[in-house]
C-alpha cells in the first residue's frame, strides 16, 4: 500500500499538503485544475523533490530518504520522456537495463510490449518521426518494462486519440493484474479513465 | 529612428564596398604573382596551423571545464568561478597577456616547457583567452537538455558514463563545430597576442602581418594582398558553415543540482577542477597586482603621456558605444537587417580590426591624415556594432511581441512609438550595450596601433609601447588603470539613471 501521510510542500511561495492511502495493485486517478501540485505530488514521491515534512510509504518502507533509483517506481513525464538520438528499440530497452545490451529473452520481452502498445513497426524509428501519441507509447512502453511496483504516470495520454488511450490502458490494466502494479496517474482526460479507476483524489 | 535605418545602411555599404573596391583597384594594379609570394604562404600557413592547434585545445579543455561547472557541488564557487570566467570579454587582450608573463614570462612565478616569446606561447595564450569563450558556448549546450532527460537518467540509474554516453555526448557533438569554427576564425584573426609574443617576423598571423606591411614597408600591393586572403579565408569559413555560427539558446532547464548523476570520486575530480580554476583566477589577479605595486606608480600615472592616453582612449571608447549602440538600433528598424543578424554577429572575425582598418585608410584615410582618431573611433564603433546588435535585438523583438496590438490600436506615429514604448523598455539593454562595446573600445589595440600610436597613443597603445621596450612594470601600471577604468566605466554606464531604467 502506499500511504502519503501528511507530506507537504511550501517551494513555490504557496502550501501543498497530501494525505492519502492508495491500496497494493489499485490504480488512483489524481486530478484537478493546472498548477495544484499534482506533478510536484509525483516528483515527491519519485525523489526529484524533497518534501519539506511528513512521509511517503510503499509496502511500510518509508521511501523519503531512499535514492531515486533505488526506489520501487518508474515514472512516465509530461514530455522529453525520449532521447532524441536512440531509436525507438533503445529508448524501450532502457526500461530493462541502461547498458542498451538486451540478451534475447529481454530482446523478446520487449518486442512483446512494444506489439501490445501498437508501436512494433516503430522499433528502428526515431522519435523525431513520431507523432506526439507514438512517443508516449513508446515512454509507456519504457515504464512498463521496468517492472516496478508503484507505476507514476504524469499525464501518460497527451497527444493520444480515444482509440490508443483506450488500448492504452487496457495495457496498463493487463500489467496492473499480472504484476499488481500500484499505479498513481495524474490525468484530465477524466471520463476517459474514470471507470478504470480504484480511486479518484482531485487536488 | 526608423529613418535613420536607410542611412546607416548606405553609410555602411559605403565603407565596406568602397574599402573593398578600393583594395581591389590597388591590387589590380600588382602582378599578383608579386603579391602571393613564399612570405605570405608562410605567413597563411602558420595562421591556420596556430589557429588550429589553439582551438582544438581550446575546445577539449573548454568541454572538460564546462563539464566540471555543471556537475560539481559548490554552487556559490561555480557561480563566481562562472562569473570570472566572463572577465576576458571584457579585459583588454593586452591586460591578459601582461598577467600570463608576469606568471608564465622569462622571470614568471611558473616556469613553462617553452618560451612565452615562442609559437608554443602564442598558442598558449590563445587557448587561456579563448577556453572562457568555449565554457560560455557549451553551457548553452548543457542547458538546453531536458530536466526531464536529467531525471530519467537519475531514475533509471544511469553511471557516469552512461549519462556522457546516452546524454551529454550526443548533444556536445552535435554543437561542436558551433564551438570550434568562431574559435578558430578567432585565432586566425589574432592580433595582439601574435604582435606582443611572436619570435620571428614570418611566425604571425595575417593581421599581424597586414599591421607590419602597413607600419614598415607601406606596400600597398603586398597589404592588399595580405587583407584580401585574410577576407577570403574568413568568407570561405563562413561560406562553408553559415549554419554553425549562432547558438540556438532557448532554455535553461537543467535541474544539477536537485539530481547529481555523476558518482563521488568524479565530482570530487570536478570540484578539484573548479577549485584550479579559482586558483588560476587568484594567481592572475595577484600577478597583476605585484607588478604595479612594485612599478614606481606615481612616475607612471602623474606622467602628462598617461593622462592625455586615458583621455583619448575614454574620448574614443564612449564616442565608438554611442555610434554603435546608436547604428544598432537604426539597423534594427531594418527588417532585412534582422535576417541577416547571424552573420553580421560573425562579422568581426571574418573582418578583424586591422583588416577593416587598413581596408578603410586605402580607401579614404590616406587622404585625410589629420583625421585618425575619428577613422579609430569609426573602427571600434563598426566592430561593436553587431555585439550591439545582438544585445538590443532580442529585448526589441520582446518589446514588440508584448505591444505590438495596442501600439496599433492607439495608432502611434513611428517617433512616438520609439518615444514612448520603444526607449523607456529598452533602457537597460541600451546602456549595456553601450557600456559593452566603451569596454571593446577602451581595449582595442589593432585600430589605433594602425593609425595613430605613437604621437595619439591611448593606453592600450602606450601600454603596447613599454612592453616594446621591455618595460614590463610601466606596462602593468597601465595595465591596471585599463582595469580600473574599464570596471568603472562598467559600472558608471550601467547605474546610469537607474529609475528610468526601472521604469
């Protein structure tokens, strides 16, 4: 379960204050209008931000002083989620291991996410030749891989139609079960994704 | 001002196509077989080999200090150490080269593995002056990659050579012949560090060379031959890579400090380099300060030589800013002007100093001796006029992207427009860039070295002329003034009716 017990910010001359519960394997929706803190609340819980006072707990491990890359998370960003100068293969591979060096089975395992996000005929692509909704498949792709038990999605569906969200996150419900991925997702696109949601938090 | 856009444009074309057609018409008049001679290939081939040399080192110790400054811990340090490195934009090249011979020189507090006075020396100097200018460029560089690629790679657990690897690399070499080519066109085109520290007559560059046709032999052919290789190369560079020059600096987005990816042995090793630096720094400062503190100061400074120098050369700084900062405004009226920003930026390492000079004294200085000072002021204002340019240009665009709808709708008149909306907003950026290019001026040395040094020196001039005879503490005296009144010409400029600025 990961719990943000009384966790608190003041960095940009106004208070932020979070206190919520999302259970193991739940997917919560976090929305509200821009500039609440909803992505500071990620950052937060990710380690890019310190938080000035209260904690943030994953499965009662009390993640506030742990290294960002060893914390359980993999987090999706608004943009720049890809390297412009790494094919669509690479910037996927980085989710299995930042040595770029895949041995078959991982090769596999990739090919596998790539064709479930529709983005397999992309793979010797660069993201400049992408549209906006292909990146972010590709980024999905990338979080995915990961296999991380507390998934942060910051508006993961930016540039993508009703057909590919939907199938977006039909993908990210088939890794939620198989894995019970804890999955925090900040997003506008409301109606969308509201019936996929354990629990919805608008800041 | 928008009328006086056509007139400084005509003005300029008048200079530059008649110094060009007139050096043309000299050397048809040579044979030019008499003018491409052994001593001018010497003299080309060790411009390029130099300039070569120079900016190569220049770039590798540039991207290893830039690197250092973004990834080391002491913020407060990297902030001054970045903030002094700034120093030799502004500083004198003669005040520079006085501080490296007084550390590195015959009797330096550092002994080298070669002569200052030697073709390792010029080098030398070349990469101290223009490693500033490399860290300057490629901190762009830094600051254009994403936060968020920054992130992913503390996320995903990135080593140190994977984030060069995967991050820093492919955008360093993507921007490096941005760096490389106005480091080289600048050491090509070098003037004073080759004048003061080359051995023998055939080891300069070709503006040194243009310098020594026009002092001592008078040739026209052979310093038309000389100018017009020095343009044609510049021009070839520029032909070459017209898309290399400008740096696309759009933003600053790096987050270093919130997520430092490199490991601890290796900011430990880029502290050590920031620190170096600081030391570097120090000991330049302390040289310099010895040296006057030991020269008989008063001697110097109460001479009537010193105080008619200081006077020129204020008279010539301040007179060069208001032409150029006022040319610069004019011109940006021009909206063809405004297209062609990016290579008049370059314009003053493809056309150095004394190839402007020598270009404009053939075509009407040799007519009017009496007046020089005005042809050096002409000079300096001309080779700050795209520093200017650059500087008031992005505020202006700023200006009209906020008020162009209502000036519009109010329907103001050209003047008023400039009169209300245009001067008040543009306040600041107008003193700098008039304090900038005073700086230029005050340091110049090529302009007024040309026309008129030893019975108007100024003091870059009469500084030149105690190193001449070999003495290094009146020089420093000198040296030290220019400092001072560069610092508090600076200074005077930018407190300059502060409130108005404000308003």
């Amino acid at each position: 379960m990961l719990k943000i017990d009384q966790v608190g910010f003041h960095g940009y001359g106004y208070p932020l204050h979070y206190n919520f519960e999302a259970p193991s394997g739940s997917l919560t929706l976090i929305s509200g209008p821009s500039g609440q803190g909803k992505t500071t609340l990620l950052s937060m819980i990710a380690g890019f931000i310190n938080p000035q006072g209260g904690r943030i707990i994953f499965n009662n491990q009390v993640l506030n002083n742990i290294a960002i890359n060893k914390r359980p998370i993999s987090m999706l960003f608004q943009d720049h989620n890809l390297f412009p100068h790494l094919s669509v293969y690479y910037n996927a591979a980085l989710g299995l291991t930042s040595s770029l060096k895949l041995t078959p089975l991982e090769k596999e395992t990739l090919e596998h996410m790539a064709s479930e996000l529709g983005i397999l005929q992309l793979l010797d692509k660069y993201p400049e030749e992408l549209s906006g909704g292909q990146r972010q498949r590709v980024a999905l792709a990338r979080v995915l891989l990961r296999k991380r038990p507390l998934l942060l999605l910051d508006e993961p569906f930016v540039g993508l139609d009703q057909f590919h969200i939907r199938k977006a996150l039909e993908t990210i419900e088939k890794q939620r079960e198989k894995y019970n991925l804890t999955i925090l997702l900040v997003s506008h696109q409301y109606e969308l994704i509201e019936k996929y949601a354990d629990q919805i938090i608008v800041i | 001002m928008r009328s006086l856009s056509y007139p400084i444009i005509l003005f300029l074309l008048i200079l530059i196509l008649g110094s060009l057609g007139s050096l043309f018409i000299v050397s048809y008049a040579k044979p030019w077989q008499t003018i491409f001679d052994d001593y001018l290939y010497d003299v080309l081939s060790f411009s390029l080999k130099q300039a070569f040399i120079s900016s190569f080192l220049s770039l590798i110790i540039g991207l290893l200090m830039t690197r250092s400054h973004i990834h080391a811990t002491n913020s407060s340090l990297k902030k001054f150490v970045g903030k002094a490195l700034g120093l030799p934009f502004i500083l004198p090249t003669m005040v520079m080269i006085q501080i490296l011979l007084h550390l590195f020189g015959h009797n330096g507090w550092f002994k080298l593995p070669f002569s200052m006075y030697s073709e390792s020396g010029i080098i030398f100097t070349h990469i101290i002056l223009n490693v500033p200018f490399v860290v300057f460029l490629m901190r762009q560089v830094w600051e254009e990659i994403p936060q968020e690629h920054w992130r992913t790679a503390k996320h995903l657990g990135f080593s140190s050579w994977q984030f060069w690897k995967i991050i820093e690399w492919p955008m360093v070499r993507s921007y490096l012949l941005h760096a490389f080519v106005p480091v080289f066109l600048l050491c090509f085109t070098s003037f004073t560090p080759v004048l003061i520290l080359s051995p023998t007559p055939t080891q300069v560059t070709l503006e040194v060379a243009i310098y020594q046709s026009f002092m001592f032999e008078l040739d026209f052919g052979n310093i038309v031959g000389l100018v017009l290789l020095q343009l044609f190369v510049g021009l070839l560079i520029l032909f070459l890579f017209p898309n290399l020059l400008p740096f696309k600096h759009e933003k600053t987005s790096y987050m270093v400090k919130s997520v430092e990816i490199v490991s601890r042995a290796e900011r430990f090793f880029h502290d050590s380099i920031i620190y170096f630096t600081l030391f570097v720094l120090l000991m330049m400062g302390l040289a310099l300060l010895e040296t006057t503190l030991d020269a008989n100061m008063f001697e110097v400074y109460f001479s009537s030589e010193f105080f008619m120098s200081l006077i020129r050369s204020t008279l010539i700084a301040c007179l060069a800013g208001v032409i150029s900062t006022v040319a610069a405004v004019g011109l940006l009226k021009c909206p063809f002007i405004q297209t062609m920003q990016s290579y008049i930026s370059i314009l003053p390492v493809v056309i150095p100093t004394v190839t402007l000079g020598a270009g404009l004294y053939i075509f009407i200085g040799r007519h009017f001796p009496d007046l020089s000072l005005l042809f050096v002021i002409l000079i300096n204002a001309l080779v700050g006029l795209p520093f200017a340019l650059r500087l008031l240009q992005g505020r202006l665009h700023a200006v009209h992207r906020k008020y162009h709808q209502r000036i519009l709708e109010i329907r103001l008149t050209p003047e008023q427009q400039w009169k209300f909306v245009e001067k008040p907003l543009l306040y600041p950026s107008l003193k700098l860039s008039f304090a900038l290019v005073t700086a230029i001026s005050f340091g110049d040395l090529g302009a007024i070295i040309l026309f008129s040094s030893h019975e108007n020196p100024t003091l870059t001039a009469l500084m030149y002329q105690y190193i001449e005879s070999l003495d290094m503490q009146g020089s420093a005296c000198i040296a030290f003034a220019l400092l001072v009144c560069i610092s508090a010409l600076f200074i005077f400029i930018q407190n300059m009716g502060g409130t108005r600025a404000k308003n």
